[in-house]
C-alpha cells in the first residue's frame, strides 16, 4: 500500500538524496518540510527531479521554520502522515561553535515541534535521525561505539542532537511516539555544501589549490564515510521492521541502529582518493588542527553489527559511489562553486 511520508531538511545534502531514494524505490508520496533558511536549498530537490519529471506528482513542499509549531491550516494542507523522517538540523560543526546557542535552540526547538506534531497525528513509525557525534571521539585503534553508549558530546552541534534524541525518547515513553533512532557517520553525495570535507577537497582540487590535513606524523583524524544514497536505502530497510512500543513498568528501549560506511579512512587517504579519481595530483600540508580546538574530534567510529544481523549491505561500495558524485559534481559545477 502507498505511503505517505514527511521527510524533514528534504532541502539539506542528505535530506535530498533520502527523498531521490524514496522515489526511486517507491510508489510513496513525500511531502517536503524546510525553511530553506540554512543549509538546505529547493535546488536540490528540483535538480533531482529535472530527469523524473513524474516525481513531481507525488512531491509537497511546504517551506515552514520548523522552531515554530506547525500551524492548524498547515496540517490540515499537509493531511494524513504515516511515517516521519525528521533530518533537519544545523549541522557544520565549526559553525556551531561559533554560534552555540543559535544552534542548541534551533536543533532542539525544531525537534521539540516535530514531536508534538506526531504526538498529535500519530503516525505509524517516527524516525530521528541522529550522529555519531553523540558518542564523542573513539581512540587511534579504534574502539567503536555501540547503541545506546553514553552521550559525550564534544561541540554544541552534537550536544544538540544528543539533547534532542533523548527529548525524543522522552516522547516515546510518555508519550508512545512510536520511534526509532538512527545514527549515522560522514556522509558525502551530490550537492553536498563545500563546508563538508569531501565537496571541499573537490573544489581545492579544481582550483589547483593545496589541501589542508587536519593530524600530524603521529596520527592523522579519521572518519568512516558514506554516501547519503545508501544512508536512504537504510532508512528504507529500517522503517520496514517496524517499531517496538515502551511498555508501562518497563525498563526498556526503542529500536536504534547505527548506519556506517564500510571503510575508515584517515583525512589524507580520503583526499588521496579523490584525487585519484579526478585525475589531480594532490598538493596538501599537515595542520595539528586539533591540538587547540578541543570541540572537535579525531576519530569517530560506531558498530553497525545490529543493522548487518537483520541483513542490510550498503548497496554501492565508497569508492563507486565517490566516483559518481565527482563525476555529477564536475557536471554540475555550480554545486561546487566554480
């Protein structure tokens, strides 16, 4: 049967891809809530409907600032729901740090207002969309984070979405919003922001410009990257297993999973292989970035045991699917500003 799904931040690097994937694999109706005020763009979405022009039949953009609560006439325009994908936060780290309380009060308000809008609608599956950045930095050898380790963020982006996933448990057990937590590593994909690593390295490399690698002779920051298209195909997967529902007197839990990349690199293996793929040599210089920024962290690393048991393989591997994003980019170089 034919869904209907509101996919927050559908404007926002991931959020587009997430709605590309739905529609390819899909007969639902996705209805598109952004503000469009940030870091997520229309252009996105309609880029990625200009060879699907079909999509358009099932696609709803409401442009709506969702740190304000959705208004009687939107949900009425908006009708029945059946799942919610709430993705949309302020999520550039440095940013954060430079803005903190802007941050903190966006992502935790906007959370707040999607909560209470499911509370009231109900819907069948409810999904926060989390970080790894929760857990906080693992070490060089990599010890990885499980589901539902303890919260030690290090910036005010990630101490937002941890607020925010234990604002949206919280819902969950008072409320029976029936929920499921995702966390996810470094994403990449067509369209990303330049802030981003990997759309920045690009975009260096074009330009002939020297790329700075944040790490030492000793030990270089690393992080498992995956493209935003497989993030999709996972959320996919998981809002087909359902949703577990708190039971009174119960000590107990929803279901989370961690969606990981299947390779860690280090930040210079990862502009080397963007730069074997463009054909550039690559021209960098080694920042001990992290020695005086404390917000940020060297290394990140999660289990992905739990989604792997009930059978889910990312689709394309890291190094196809950066190929294609640089090929897409070098065909579309307004994405990358040159």
């Amino acid at each position: 049967m034919s869904k209907r799904i509101l996919l927050t931040g559908a404007g926002g690097a991931i959020g587009a891809h997430v709605f590309a994937h739905i529609m390819h694999n899909t007969d639902w109706e996705v209805i598109c809530l952004d503000s469009f005020r940030h870091k997520g763009f229309r252009d996105r979405i309609t880029d990625f409907c200009k060879d699907h022009p079909d999509w358009l039949e099932r696609l709803v953009i409401f442009q709506q600032d969702l740190v304000c609560s959705v208004s009687p006439k939107m949900k009425e325009d908006i009708g029945h729901i059946d799942y919610i994908l709430h993705l949309a936060a302020l999520s550039d780290v440095q940013w954060s740090i430079d803005n903190p309380v802007y941050t903190i009060k966006n992502n935790i308000d906007s959370t707040i207002s999607i909560l209470e809008y499911a509370r009231e609608i109900k819907p069948e599956i409810f999904v926060y969309f989390s970080t790894d950045e929760i857990y906080g930095p693992v070490d060089a050898e990599n010890k990885p984070h499980k589901e539902w380790d303890t919260h030690r963020p290090s910036n005010p982006y990630s101490a937002s979405k941890a607020a925010s996933e234990d604002l949206a448990y919280c819902y969950w057990r008072a409320y029976d919003v029936p929920l499921i937590i995702t966390n996810t590593m470094n994403n990449f994909g067509e369209g990303q922001g330049l802030s981003k690593y990997p759309a920045m390295v690009q975009a260096k490399l074009l330009r002939g410009e020297k790329i700075q690698i944040h790490g030492n002779d000793k030990e270089i920051g690393s992080r498992y990257y995956i493209h935003s298209r497989n993030v999709a195909d996972a959320l996919l997967f998981i809002l087909d297993k359902g949703v577990y529902h708190h039971k009174a007197g119960v000590i107990d839990e929803p279901y989370k999973y961690h969606i990981v990349g299947s390779e860690r690199l280090n930040n210079l293996e990862m502009a080397q292989m963007i730069a074997r793929l463009m054909g550039k040599q690559l021209e960098y210089e080694m920042v001990d970035f992290h020695k005086n920024n404390a917000a940020h962290d060297i290394h990140y690393g999660m289990e992905d045991n739990k989604l792997k048991k009930l059978g889910w393989e990312p689709p394309i591997n890291l190094e196809d699917s950066l190929k294609n994003t640089i090929e897409w980019q070098m065909e579309h170089p307004e994405w990358l500003g040159t």
